[in-house]
C-alpha cells in the first residue's frame, strides 16, 4: 500500500473519509494530523478518538472488522494548529455540530471513550507539522501522498519551516475551493478556503512555482457525490459499532439538509479527496478522473469575499499579452458506485 498523510478536522465527513481510508487496502494511513476546521483542535481530537474507540470494539466483535481495516493500528496522531496562518478563526460548528460530530458528547454519551481507553494508534507529543516533515524525511521523496480535508494551516507551517523536506512529498489532494459554483459558507466561499486562505495561497502558489504538486477538488467536484442516507443509516440488531457511531452523528445531518431543502442524501466532500488516492491518480486520469488547469487568485481578506477563488474568465491571455498560468484542479471525478458503498466503510 502507498503511505498515505491525512491533514483533518474530523468533521462529520471528515470521519466516513479516514474510515474509508482505513479500510482500502491501497492505502496505509501513516499519521493523521489535526487542524482547526469544522471545530476547534480539541475537539478534532476527542472526535478521532471517538471514531478509534468504536474501530477497536469493531475490530474485537466481528472479525472480518480486522481483515478490513488492517492496518490501523500502525496509524500515529498529532494535533496541530488551532487557529488559521492570519486572521480570524472560523470554525462550522452551524454544521457540524458545537463538538464537530452533531453534538453527540451530549446526545450519545456512550460514544465517549472511558478514563484509560488505550487506542490502537500512537498519539504524538509533536507539532502536526513536525510529524509530517519527519515522516516526509524518513520515506523515499515523491512516495508520501498528503491528504487534507479541512483548512491548509498545518501544510502551510510545515512548507514555511522547511520546503526541501515538504517538497518530497508525492502530491498532496486537498478538498477545498469553489471555482464555479456558489460557497457553501458564504455566497462566494468553500469552508476549508474561507477558514484559512492564506495557507491556501502560500501552497498554491509554491505549486504553481512547480515546487510540488498540487491537485484539489473543490465544490465543483464533490457536491455530485452523494450517498443516500437510507444507504447510511443503521439502526436494529446487528448493528455493529461502527454503524452505531456514525449513525449517531449522521442523524442531525440528515435533518440538517431536510431544513435547507436539500436531497436525503449526505455529500461526500472531503471522501472524494481519499477516493482520488485510492485511485492513484494521476495514473487514472483519462479514466475517469480529469484534472485541469484553470487559473484563479484567492481572496484572502476581502469584506465580503473572503476565500474566494477568483476565477480569470478572460480566455487564454493572448489578447492582453499577459502569459496565465494554471492551478491544477480536479474538475471531473467519476467515482465508481462501488467506492461509494465502500465509503459508508461500515457493512461488514
Ligand atoms: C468542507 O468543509 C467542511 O465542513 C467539510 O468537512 C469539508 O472538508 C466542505 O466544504
Ligand atoms: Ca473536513
């Protein structure tokens, strides 16, 4: 399997997109790294916490749970920055939830893990952005893929404190942007861009330098992928830990997307990023997958435009003499039907 770094601020989505990493024999999740996002770190880390708890009671009560997540005790977990490079901190709590997983510390009190709970995983003292770099150092260059699932912040210290090690990485996939849709946390804004553009821009801008290579799916992409809830939910006998878990929190979700009017079906924002590595792109682009170029700028602290991504719609350049150069963006993702039953990472 290709070692793989997730960047998360677990997150609703956050949680089915690290499960269905864990669960795809093409990956092995080295470290997880924390950020403020959806919630505040803390809670990011309680939250993943939550999630290991329940693989570990999967994992002890169905066995076919340890041919399936296999290597998921050799994970290490580091928590990382609590506030955005500059600015503000946002967090998307409306969503999410005050604790980031629909308020379940509250609604579901089983879900929290005892005093003393050992996890199958090995909690760092380290800085997120330390860990990354290290392990960046210690793998062959070109072989570590960074997945990020919410704000860049610690990508962006790890490039700032040392970019010959963070340019060895592979590629990094980020779920984020919004190019030529409408923002979902402003009428211009993507999450993950709103809460921390100037990360965004520092890496941005070192990809398009040709210093590593970039790719992300914004809105654009990731809206289309949906999973049904009634494909999500379980409840009954035979429901086995992990089902219960993520049940627990999808409910509110669920409600959530019946108040705005939206279709009964969860968007797998930040899984699509995973699916992308579980495919190796960019081996599969062409089949499938496309990623283009477009070429935008960011909006880092405007009154009302805060990350947005500021798309040049005035053709190829010619005409005004000024050369443009592209953002690789991933604009068409086609993922297969059985990707996304694999996403719900629980059906044993
Ligand atoms: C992104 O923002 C977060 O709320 C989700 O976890 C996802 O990473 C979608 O805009
Ligand atoms: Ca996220």
């Amino acid at each position: 399997p290709r070692k793989i770094i997730i960047d998360t601020d677990p997150g609703v989505d956050d949680v089915l997109a690290i499960l269905l990493a864990l669960a795809s024999p093409e990956l092995e999740v080295a470290l997880i790294t924390l950020v403020a996002g959806n919630t505040d770190v803390g809670h990011t880390h309680d939250n993943l916490l939550k999630m290991y708890y329940q693989l570990a009671r999967e994992r002890e009560q169905h066995p076919v749970a340890k041919e399936r997540y296999p290597l998921a005790n050799r994970t290490v977990v580091a928590v990382g920055a609590d506030y955005p490079i500059r600015g503000e901190k946002h967090v998307a709590t409306y969503f999410h939830g005050r604790d980031g997983l629909s308020n379940i510390s509250v609604t579901h009190p089983e879900f929290t893990p005892p005093e003393g709970t050992e996890y199958p995983l090995e909690l760092s003292n380290k800085h997120a952005y330390d860990e990354m770099l290290a392990l960046l150092a210690a793998e062959p260059a070109g072989t570590v893929t960074i997945v990020a699932l919410g704000p860049l912040t610690n990508l962006a210290h790890a490039y700032s404190a040392d970019k010959e090690t963070f340019c060895r990485v592979g590629e990094v996939v980020w779920m984020g942007g919004a190019l030529d849709v409408p923002g979902n946390t402003s009428p211009v804004a993507e999450f993950n861009c709103f809460a921390d553009p100037y990360a965004f821009d520092i890496l941005r801008i070192a990809a398009k330098a040709g210093e590593f290579t970039f790719v992300f799916a914004p809105l654009d992409v990731t809206t289309h992928h949906t999973v049904p809830f009634s494909d999500l939910l379980h409840e009954g006998e035979g429901t086995t830990p992990l089902e219960s878990f993520t049940t627990a929190f999808l409910h509110r979700v669920r409600g959530l997307q019946a108040r705005f009017g939206l279709p009964d079906a969860m968007e797998m924002h930040d899984p699509v990023a995973v699916w992308y590595a579980i495919e190796n792109a960019p081996k599969v682009v062409g089949k499938g997958w496309a990623v283009t170029g477009r070429e935008f700028g960011i909006e880092r602290c405007g009154e009302i435009t805060r990350g947005m991504c500021v798309v040049d719609r005035r053709g190829s350049g010619e005409g005004d003499g000024k050369k443009r150069t592209e953002d690789e963006v991933l604009l068409k993702g086609d993922v297969p039907l059985s990707r996304k039953e694999h996403a719900t990472a629980t059906h044993l």
